[in-house]
C-alpha cells in the first residue's frame, strides 16, 4: 500500500529552476560542513565535513521505490534539504539504485561544493544529471565571513574541488553565487569571482540574492539593478535567478498549501519551523511558500530573540 506520508522525501516542491522537484533529504536536521549567514534553515547545528550515514540508507531507498511506483510527473529528483547531502556517505548507493530502478528521471544535486575535493565523492556523482554547487566567496576572509566553514575547510579546498569536479562530471554544472551585499560584492571580489569561474567551466553562473529570512538578521538582499551590474562584470552564460522570478506558475505549486499557512498565521506569528512542524511539510517547501508571500506583501517578518517568526501583514 502507498505511504502517505514519508520521512526522508518532501514535495514536489515548486523550484523556479527546476520545476517540479522531489526533495530527498540524505542528513539530519542542519548538519552542514558549513553555517552560512544567509541559510534559510537557520544556524548549522552541527558543522562537520566528515561523512557518515547520517539517514538509513535502506529507508530512503524504500520510500523512493514506494512513492515512485505510480510514475509521477517530476523534471527533477532532487538531493537537498536543511543540511549538506554530500555528507552522507552512500549517496552513491541511492544514485546507483535511482539510475537502475527509476532510470527515466533526471536526478540533481544541491550542494554547496565543499567536498568535491575527495575522489570518492566525484565517483559517486558522476551519473548525476545536474549538479548545482555553490561559491559564494574566492578571498578566504570573505569565504570566512559569509560561509562560515567547519575548521578543515577553506576557500582553496572548495575551488579546487569544483574545478576537479568539471574535469571529471559530463552533466551539466549550474554555479550559484549568493550576493550579500558589502561582503562579497566589491570589484575586487567580482574579478576574483570571474577568473575562478574560468577555471570551473559551469553551464551556467546563477546569482541569486535573499528573499527569506536569514539566519543572521543583519545580512540584506541585492537591489536587482545591482545584481544585473554584478551579472555584466561576469564572463560566461550568467542568469539571474533571485526574487524577481515567481514560482506560482510553476504546476507543483499548491494554493492549498499557500491558503493553509495564512490560516495559521493569521492565528499567531510563527517560525518557518513552527509551520513546518504544524503542517508536517518538511522545511525546504515551508521556505517555498514563504518566500511567495513575503514577495506579494501578505507577510512579514519580526525578528525576535527565539528567530525569526512570520506575521500576517495588517492592511
């Protein structure tokens, strides 16, 4: 009998880039080999770069056989969530058995690139469609201020990683770079971005910008006029894919869904957690939703000592 409800799988999720995703969540809650200002998911609760079977492998495996089953309609497959998926030590196992059992789907990769530098990691994404890492500083200070790495890891290690990662991956590669205004936005920064970028190859450079609470208060969002200044300093096939795009076109995106967290917010502010935890949607697509709303002025945020709690906006 098909499942309900799953552990390790959430959505479809309505993804500007990828359209209608399958979320599959390969670590525990937050645990990151980096704590970035600007995660949506809140602080990293635990910051590590080593590898380990963070999920039951067999469960997730089970819960892909049963959801897949019916053959939905998805244009992704999609390792993400509220950590690193790269983590988990036998990603390549769950490549393995998606390309053998599910193999007409395309699969993705969300990552932010910190461990492309081991050989055994490039071996198990090779059969990966879409890999989209990000790089969001060159200078190791700012690599420091922005990302926030577990101590093992530098600015170098990633580049490295990425680089070693084209020469090895066939698939396509979209590098996202998030601008934080006064970090990483300075000219120096953005040469220093361009010639790395040469030296990576991606398909494609996406920018992207805030547009949901962060986990510092302080960090802001990138006008779109500065974001299209730092697009025309970058060499290559570079794209926008901050706010100024809506995801309720897409087809996985759920009225209900939007209609639900109103009703709930117009009861009590709420944190992305708090509607997570009430919905039992899983984080990422809470985010999703949120993000629409924030962007048509219906909610807002008030920041408050226990986080970031959302409020309907009084008219």
């Amino acid at each position: 009998m098909k499942k309900t409800s799953y552990k390790y799988l959430f959505g479809p999720v309505p993804s500007r880039r990828l359209g209608i995703s399958l979320g599959v969540d390969l670590v525990t809650h937050k645990t990151c080999s980096l704590n970035c200002i600007y995660c949506e998911c809140g602080a990293t609760t635990h910051l590590t770069s080593e590898r380990n079977e963070y999920v039951p492998t067999h469960i997730v495996l089970d819960e892909l056989d049963d959801f897949l089953s019916n053959k939905p309609h998805l244009d992704y497959i999609t390792f993400s969530g509220s950590g690193e998926p790269t983590l988990h030590s036998r990603l390549g196992d769950v490549v393995a058995h998606l390309k053998r059992f599910h193999g007409h789907y395309r699969i993705a990769l969300l990552t932010n690139g910190t461990l492309f530098s081991q050989k055994k990691l490039l071996d198990e994404v090779k059969e990966i469609d879409l890999i989209i890492p990000s790089l969001d500083a060159v200078s190791e200070d700012v690599f420091q201020k922005i990302n926030r790495p577990a101590k093992e890891l530098s600015s170098n290690d990633l580049i490295n990683g990425l680089i070693d990662l084209r020469k090895s991956f066939t698939g396509n590669i979209w590098l996202e770079v998030f601008i934080v205004p006064g970090i990483n936005d300075s000219e120096s920064e953005i040469l220093k971005f361009n010639e790395v970028i040469k030296q990576i190859k991606p398909d494609k450079v996406q920018l992207n910008t805030l547009d949901r609470p962060a986990t510092e208060s302080w960090v802001q969002a990138s006008s779109l006029e500065e974001i299209k200044s730092i697009a025309s300093k970058l060499e290559g096939n570079v794209e926008i894919i901050a706010r100024f795009k809506s995801r309720e076109m897409i087809d996985s995106y759920n009225i209900d869904i939007q209609e639900s967290i109103i009703r709930i917010l117009k009861r009590r502010p709420c944190t992305a957690q708090d509607l997570s935890s009430v919905t039992g949607l899983h984080l990422n697509e809470i985010n999703k939703y949120i993000e629409t709303l924030l962007n048509k002025n219906i909610i807002q945020v008030e920041r408050l000592s226990r986080g970031n709690f959302l409020k309907i906006v009084e008219k």
